[in-house]
C-alpha cells in the first residue's frame, strides 16, 4: 500500500513550507501522496498474524476518493526530500466509516499498543503521534477563545484562525517533568492508582507558568513523595500525545528521609535498591512488580541510572 512512486520516509516536516497554500494544496492532490488514517483514536496498520511487525496502513488520494472522504482539512505531515512524497493525516469519527471502509483499515489498533509492542518502525511511530496530538488539538478549538467564534484549519493544519476576530491558535503541547528520584544507592519508584497492578514507574507532573525544569522538580517530588531534592541532571525528552504532554526526564539526587506520599496521586512508593530495580528490569522481580516498556521515558530514566554507576 505504500507509494509506487517513492516511499514518504524518511519524513522531513517541511514547516518552512506550511504556509505556501499551492504548495500544499498541489501535494495534497498528487498521486504518488499517501494518507494515514486516524479512526477515532486508533489507527489503521498492516501487521502479520503475531503483531511483531506493523507499518502504518497509506492510502492514495485515488482510493480516499473512491470512498467519498474529503481531505480539504487533512493534516500535513511532511514530505520526503528526496522521493517528494508527501504524508497527510486523515482523522475520522467511527461513524463516518462506512462498512467498505472499514474492511479496508482492518486492523485499527491505538497508538500505545502500536509504541508498547515496538514492531513499527520509529519515525511512522513519530508520524502516528504527530496525527493524533494535532487531531486532538482540532477538537479543542472549533471556537475562538476570545470571541467564541468558529475557527477554520490553516497551513497543512497547524493553526487554527478565528473566522470572526482573526485570532490565530497553534498547535498545544504540556510540558511534564518527569524525574527518578535517588540516593545514588537507591531510587523511589511510585504506583499511581490508574497503573495496571503491580506496575511501578517515575514520578510526574505538569510544569506550572512561572516555573524553570528544577523548580517543577522540586515541588512536584516534594508534593508526591515529601522528598527534597539536591542535584537536578537533564536526560532525555519524550513527546507523549495523550493528548499532547511534552515529557522532561530527569534524574533528581534526593535528601534521603522517609517517603510522605499524597494520598490522591500515589496509590504507593518505595525506595528499591539497584539490585532489585536489575530484577524489575529483566522482568525477574520476586513479586512480580514490574515497570513501564522500552517505549516509555519512565523506562529510559530508570535503565540509565541502574546501569550507570552515578
Ligand atoms: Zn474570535
């Protein structure tokens, strides 16, 4: 199903381009283009019986037009350099998928389990988390907030412009501290009461305005876990489109006391030792606790510090 005429990866976003309408709106009607589709909050993917291989299911603006879909709003994903190829999303409701068309996006799954499973190639996973972040979006600013106005899509789907007013808004993302927290020795691992039994991650929690990366730190440890917090060190980033958190992973050396835990975030948490956090990881633990996949940043942050003797 992918393009005869040169594959859309790798993807380059092409921003500089999102506001050339012809450009766009050209690409959107070439034949060699492709379109993802966004059911609900699933996608369609081809995959083999065991699932341990999925590439994201493209259609042609042919086969988009045979089913009567219209693709004026589809969200422009980008294009490959080299080949041209362009990538939009489509985002459809469950009801505008008639019995044809759903035979065709068969199977549909969400994008946690596509991530979880680790069988789709890396950059359709970004692609995938790109459409369904924005589409999200959509939902939430079919008004104007300043005037209650509709809006209309702009520039591949990437602002939104008031038709009353003018006023113009842009794709949302909610910046997460994410952080490990730890003696050297040993690192507090938490369960919030919406994780799956006997799974324990990171703590989290949403930046507030006004605040830099280690005060976010800071607080939130001390609000969660009743820890303060020394050393602050950056590790890595993570786009995480439920809807569209921003994820900052970061290690954070704590003043070693007694965990005080707020009852209404944390269900539990404790200090694991290096060793027993090895045990989690190579799913050995003698209770059967365990922690989020490799897909995850609480994963990463967790594998760094239990492989690094820092
Ligand atoms: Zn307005």
């Amino acid at each position: 199903m992918n393009a005869i005429e040169g594959s859309c990866w790798p993807l380059d976003r092409m921003s500089a381009q999102r506001r050339d309408a012809a450009f766009l709106g050209a690409l959107r009607e070439a034949a060699s283009t492709r379109f993802l589709l966004l059911v609900g909050d699933r996608f369609a993917i081809v995959s083999n019986e065991a699932r341990d291989f999925a590439r994201l299911r493209l259609l042609s603006r042919a086969q988009l037009r045979g089913f009567a879909l219209d693709a004026r709003d589809a969200l422009f994903l980008g294009c490959n350099p080299q080949s041209g190829t362009g990538l939009f999303a489509l985002a459809l409701k469950e009801h505008e998928v008639d019995e044809p068309l759903a035979g065709l996006l068969q199977p549909l799954v969400d994008l946690r389990s596509i991530a979880a499973r680790g069988a789709m190639p890396a950059d359709e996973v970004a692609a995938a988390s790109t459409a369904k972040s924005l589409a999200a979006w959509h939902q939430t600013v079919r008004c104007c907030g300043r005037c209650g106005a509709a809006t209309r899509s702009e520039e591949g789907g990437w602002k939104r412009t008031c038709r009353a007013c003018g006023q113009p808004a842009f794709p949302r993302l909610d910046p997460v501290a994410i952080m490990l927290v730890h003696d050297g020795e040993r690192c507090v691992l938490a369960r919030e009461p919406r994780f799956p039994e006997r799974m324990y991650s990171t703590i989290a929690g949403f930046i507030e305005p006004g605040e830099d990366l280690e005060q976010a730190v800071r607080r939130e440890t001390r609000e969660e876990i009743g820890l303060d917090v020394a050393r602050v060190t950056y590790l890595a980033t993570q786009p995480w489109p439920f809807p569209h958190s921003f994820m900052i992973g970061c290690l954070a050396e704590a003043v070693a006391a007694p965990l005080a835990l707020d009852p209404l975030e944390i269900d539990d948490a404790r200090w694991f030792a290096r060793s027993e956090v090895a045990l989690m990881l190579r799913g050995d633990h003698p209770e059967g606790l365990w922690l989020p996949g490799r897909h995850a940043i609480a994963h990463t942050l967790v594998r760094h510090w239990a492989e690094s003797r820092d």
